[in-house]
C-alpha cells in the first residue's frame, strides 16, 4: 500500500462490510418486527410493560444491574416427553412388562436402554416420565402404543439445556425485547438470570425484601444491598401497610420501619415484569400457559 | 550541504513541536488511568463486604465497574494512544506537528468529555450499554475532539517527505478512520431519543465493543509497536509483506466477532461470529511471526524499558487474541459465555496488551520531549514489575473464575476466589500507575517552572543600551 488512499480503502471495504451485515442487516430485518403470536392461542407477544414497570427498567439501567445479571435463557433445543398419568386397571408389573415387550419395536429401538433404565428405578408412582427424547416420532410412536394398551399418557414438548428449567421454561427470543429502551441483555452472570424471573420468583414482598438485604433470602449472596432505594422512618400513628416484614437481625431499631421509595417499587415492578413464558414458534413447548401476568 | 538535507527537520525540532499536545494527553491519561483503577479496586471490593456501600448509590458495583472500564478505555487508552500516534506521525514524516495548538485544545475538549461522563454514570445517567454509558454531551465532546486530533495527525501525515507509507502507517491511519465512524454509528443508533427497535440495540452494542475493545486497540498497539520494535532492536521490520497480510486480515476478520454464541438474535449472527472468530488465528499467526523475527536474537538488552513493555504486550496480544477466538469458538463458548472469563479477556486486552505496549512507547518518546528527560528512571522497571505482576493475577484469577463458574452451572460462590484474587491485581496495577502519574507530573511541574523562569528572566532583563537613547 503505497499512499493514504489504499489505506481508506481498506478500510471502507473491512469496516463497511461489518457495518452492512452488524448494523444495517439486523436493522432492517428486526426493525418492522411485530407481535408474535402465541402458540395455539390467538394472543400476541410479549405485552407492554406497565407504566411503573417501564420506569422501573430506567432504575434497572441507572443502578448498572446489568453489570452482573443477564436477560438472556440459552436453550440447547427441544425434547419430547412422554408422562404416564393413569395405570387404569393395569398393575405396575405388567405395565413394566407390556413394555419391555415394546424392545423389540424397530422405531423405539434407539430408546429402549434409556427406558428400561427408567422403568427399573420405577416404583409405580404417577405421574412419571417415561421417555424423554428428541425425536418426536419415537414419541409419537411409543404414546400410540401406550393408548392401545389402554393406559392414560401425555407428550409434552420442553426446552432442553443448562438454563432450563432452572431459570426458564424456554430460550430468550428476539420477540421478548421489542418494547424496551435499554435493551439490557447483559453480558455477565455474577447473579442469576432474570428474563424470567417475573414468572420465577412472582412475590413482591420478596423482591423488596432481597433488595433492602440480600443475605435475607440467600446466604452469602454477592449482591450489594440497594438499602438507599428504601427509608427508614419512624412509625407514625399507624404502620405503613408499604412497610418491609424483616426478621429481627435484619430490622431497624425498635419504633421504625423500612419503607421502599419509589424507584424500590418501580425497579420490582420491572422485575416481575420480566417473563418469557409465553409459547411461540420460535421457541415452542407445552402445555401452553397463559402470556397474561 | 544540498537542499535535501536542508529541508529535514532535526528530530529535536520535531519533538518539540509534539510538547505541549503530547504532554497535554498524556497528563489527563494518566490521571483517568489512576482514578479509573481506583474506581476498579473499590468495585472489586464488592466482592470481599457486598453490604460496604449500601447507604451510597453512587459505589454500587454496577455504578462503579462501568465507569472504572469506562475511564481505562476513554480516559486513558484512548488519549495516550492518540498522543503516540501524533508522535510517530510526525517522526515518520520528519516534519513538525502541523497546527500543534488544535490537539491541545482537542486534549483539553477529550478529558472535559471524560469528566462529564465519569460524573454521569456515578450520578445514575449511564446510557445502559457496554462501553457507551457516557451521555449524549459527552459522547458528542469525545467525537468532535478525537476529529480534531485525527486532523492534525492527517495535516502531519501530509507533510511526510518519503511519499511510500510503512507498515505503522496504515494500521494507524486505520484506527484514525475506525473511532469515528464506529462511535457515531453506536451514538446516533442508541444514545438518542429513537433508538432502534428491540435486540437491535444489543447486536449494535456487541458489534461497537468488538470493534473498539478489539479492533481499535489492536490497530493501534499492534501499530505503534511495529514503529518501536524495529526502532529498538536495531533490524528492518520482518517482513513488509507479512506486515500487509496481518493488515488487511485483521481488519476484515476482527470487525466481525462479539455476538455471544446462545444470544436471542438471529441464528446467522453468532454463526457468523463463530466463522470469522476462527479465521482470527490467520492475522494472529502472522502478528507473532512478525513480532517474533524481527526481536529474536537482536542484540537489545532489555532491562525492564520499552523494549521488555513492547514484547510483553505483543504477547499479551497475542493470548487476548486465542482467548476471544476460544471464547467465540461454540464448543467452549458454553462453558464460559457470561462468565468472567470475557471480563478476563477484555482486560488483558485493554491493560496486559494495549497500556503496557503504550507505556513502553511513552517512556521511549517522554525522555525526548523534555531536556531533563524522566525525573524518576526508575520507576519504569518497577512499573513494569507491577504491571507484569497486574497482569498475572488479574487476568490470571478472571479467567480461571470464568472456567469455575461456567463448569459449576454459574454458582456465584464458584467465582468468589478468583474475584478477591483479582483486586489484588487491579491494586498492582494502581501501584504501576502512580509511578507513572508521578513521573508525568513531576516533569510537567518542572517544565513549566522552567518556563516561568525563562519568561520572568525575559521581562527583568533591561533594555538593550543601544535602543535607548540619551
């Protein structure tokens, strides 16, 4: 390269490439994205968040929460489950036998060691997983067995992985963010994840609670404690019906109480704002739950 | 003597035309390198009293560890890269800086922007996205400034009397062009009042980390380390031709990469990542070959100077690089995706690669601004103990939490160690720091004495006899 030019070349050429697939592609082909339909239901996702809520993302973003906590379920992909819910008049025994006769079956022949691991550790109690496997024709095939044996089953399909269903019940989708500015996926998990934790842990009280001390509800937590998100005041005349429930050695001086200020309320609201429990086809299971909080 | 030789500028003239921007870089570099380490020790303090700061929002860890990283990037590496760049420019081009008073201002314009930043996200302001957080104000200051300096150092690049560029040249020029056009695109798309819609947001903020964590720093360290290398060790650059295929495959495959692997976005975007994560060992290969040539077997003692900060670095480099292509690569990318050890890679990249091969070139330009040279020479090989030391722990701990947490299904107790390991690193490098800090200051402090002197010897002087008349 012989002068500035080829070197502003290069660059155009390196960067611009980027920019075109990084910037613009993803812009134009997420920019018009709309509601998604809610699997087997004519709902659409995800909802608005409610006023607090959306403030309540603003303290989320003020106070760095993202710094160690992410919004984003990964998910490896998708089994079918096979539950056995009612016997009827079959015994136990037989039920272990009439399948073990199923070994035979060329189409369930791929599962046959994993289900006579299942069925030994067996001891009749209902409902149980029988089959968990990621190809839906063995399930469907040995469901259709089942039902000619006149016992009850279901198949279901659920999200497989690490994330789940520890902190969600399927994978975050594009779908989940439309509605937020900031879009705080985060990068780090010094905490939990939380795109679901609306669905997870549902209870405001506890909410509140974990923030004024998180050593509260989880030993040796990490979490610095939000206590300036909250007054201290003295009880007036009566109790405030907002104020915090705390065990004796987290709890203020006798004639106070630990009042959560606005933004404590707004930054809850946000959390149990965040769900991603909602079916969509992207990232499809079942039984299929109300999207409704 | 013929007319060639009378148009060179002497090298001393070069330098002093650099003085005042360089020294006005360099100082709030070294005070935002200083502070920001400061802000990074308390935030690593979270994890040793999680309860130490909650009665103050404003030392919270998610207050803190953005503005600490914050002021490494912005109120140090970019500067003081800047600052050397003007440099070599102006010693490539054996000619004075051209319009030296426009990165003074610039300087000054830069760390006001820093400033306001700083005080922004501590206040509760921060924009919410990695590496963005500083406010629209802010933003629009560190622009304007890095323009105006970029001005200068093109205007200087013109005046360079060999019309062939080197190879420091283009990863230069590069970098001079990439902060720009990266930064306006990351601000006007989401520090604005209509933002783009949804993971949009996110896919844009993952692609301006890479390309400034990433590809800036490595332009420009990699950049001012082919200029120093050769300078010291006495031989050529090996090889040109090498120099050009890193270039050119640094730049087109390092833009591409930072989308994590299990992200909510369209599945082409981690996959794409993925591929050209891969294709990073290629500019790698060819970076440590070059390095590798052109330092071995040369007769240059090093003895803790520039020349032991410039080899560390580059191999610093080097390990940042295999560590975001291990990363990025989707059979690990699971094990240690959201955990520390992203934190680990981008710190080695910002402190154990970028600020160590820029000190390296500092302490060689420092000694040749000012005629008393550095007032404290040996807190360089000290400095370099600590930061080799920084280096170590820090990124060492990180990246072995990151492992832990990953394999045991992120429990936060797995990390815990490592963390508190970690502040002992960051607290080395913050030791390292103040060496340099006060080398800086002092030199400045004694230059503007002197100056003083100069000019109060001047006024007091009398008259010459023969202007006055009886």
């Amino acid at each position: 390269m012989r002068n500035g030019f080829a070197v502003f070349f290069a660059v155009v050429v390196a960067l611009g490439g980027s920019w075109l697939g990084f910037v613009v592609a993803p812009t134009v082909q997420l920019g018009k994205a709309k509601q998604a339909l809610i699997l087997n239901s004519t709902d659409t996702w995800p909802q608005q968040r409610t006023g607090e809520a959306t403030l309540g993302l603003q303290v989320y973003r003020a106070n760095g929460c993202a710094a160690c906590h992410t919004e984003q379920i990964r998910q490896d992909g998708v089994a079918a489950e096979v539950t056995l819910i009612a016997l009827n008049k079959t015994k136990p025994e037989d039920f272990k036998a009439f399948v073990q006769s199923l070994f035979i079956l060329p189409e369930l022949a791929k599962v046959t060691n994993t289900l006579a691991a299942t069925l030994n550790g067996w001891k009749g109690d209902l409902p149980t997983t029988i089959l968990v496997t990621d190809d839906k024709a063995v399930a469907d095939a040995m469901s259709d067995r089942l039902k000619a044996a006149g016992v009850k089953s279901e198949t279901h399909i659920v999200a497989t992985g690490e994330d789940i269903p520890r902190w969600g019940i399927r994978r975050s989708v594009a779908a989940d963010f439309l509605y937020d500015f900031p879009v705080q996926l985060g990068n780090l998990r010094v905490g939990p994840d939380l795109a679901d934790v609306g669905a997870r842990l549902p209870d405001a009280n506890w909410q509140l609670q974990h923030l004024y001390a998180p050593t509260l509800s989880v030993t040796n937590s990490a979490m610095p404690s939000f206590k300036f998100l909250f007054d201290v005041r003295k009880i007036g005349s009566a109790p405030s019906p907002d104020a915090l429930n705390l065990p004796k050695q987290f709890a203020p001086a006798d004639g106070y109480e630990v009042v959560p200020k606005l933004e404590a309320k707004e930054l809850v609201a946000y959390l149990l704002s965040l769900r991603a429990d909602a079916p969509l086809y992207e990232a499809p299971f079942s039984p299929i739950t109300s999207a409704k909080p | 003597m013929n007319s060639a030789e009378n148009n060179l500028v002497s090298a001393a003239k070069i330098d002093a035309s650099c003085r005042v921007p360089l020294l006005a870089l360099f100082g709030g570099a070294a005070l935002w390198l200083v502070v920001g380490l400061l802000l990074a020790v308390l935030a690593s303090l979270t994890f040793h009293a999680p309860e130490m700061f909650a009665h103050c929002p404003f030392a919270t860890y998610g207050h803190l560890a953005p503005a600490a990283n914050d002021l490494l990037v912005y109120g140090f590496a970019i500067p003081a890269g800047l600052g050397v760049l003007l440099w070599i420019f102006a010693r490539l081009s054996q000619a004075e800086l051209v319009l030296p008073l426009i990165p003074v201002v610039a300087a000054n314009l830069w760390h006001l922007g820093v400033f306001i930043g700083l005080a922004t996200i501590l206040c509760g302001g921060s924009s919410g996205f990695t590496w963005l957080e500083f406010p629209r104000a802010a933003a629009m200051l560190l622009g304007v400034s890095f323009v105006l300096i970029a001005f200068s150092a093109v205007a200087t690049f013109g005046q360079r009397k060999a019309r062939e560029l080197y190879p420091a040249h283009w990863f230069l020029l590069a970098a001079l062009l990439w902060f720009p056009w990266i930064y306006s695109t990351a601000n006007l798309f989401l520090v604005t009042t209509w933002p783009v819609r949804g993971v949009t947001q996110a896919i844009i903020n993952w692609w301006f980390a890479d390309n400034l964590i990433f590809v800036w720093l490595a332009l420009v360290g990699v950049g001012v380390a082919f200029y120093f290398l050769p300078k010291i060790a006495g031989r050529p650059l090996h090889s040109r031709f090498y120099a050009l295929f890193a270039f050119w495959t640094l730049i087109l495959f390092g833009t591409w990469i930072g989308i994590p692997q299990g992200a909510p976005v369209p599945a082409w975007l981690p996959t794409t990542n993925a591929f050209a994560s891969l294709l990073l060992v290629i500019p790698l290969i060819a970076i440590a070959v070059i390095v590798f040539k052109t330092v071995w077997g040369a007769p240059t003692v090093c003895k803790g100077g520039p020349f032991c900060y410039l080899r560390f670095g580059m191999t610093a480099f080097i390990l940042s690089g295999l560590m975001l292509i291990a990363s990025a690569c989707p059979e690990h990318a699971r094990t240690v995706e959201f955990t520390w050890f992203g934190q680990a890679q981008t710190q080695l990249q910002i402190l154990g690669f970028f600020a160590i091969v820029i000190f390296g070139a500092i302490y060689e330009i420092l000694p040749r601004l000012l005629d008393g040279g550095l007032p404290f020479p040996k807190f360089v090989r000290v400095q370099h103990w600590f930061f080799m030391l920084g280096t170590l722990l820090l990124v060492g701990s990180l990246a072995f939490a990151g492992v832990k947490q990953g394999r045991a299904a992120y429990d936060p107790a797995a990390a815990i160690m490592g963390l508190r390991i970690a502040t002992m690193g960051w607290t080395f490098f913050l030791f390292g720091s103040l060496l340099f800090a006060v080398n800086i200051f002092v030199m400045t402090i004694r230059w503007k004495l002197a100056l003083a002197k100069t000019v109060i010897a001047y006024i007091k002087s009398p008259l010459e006899t023969s202007e006055v008349k009886p």
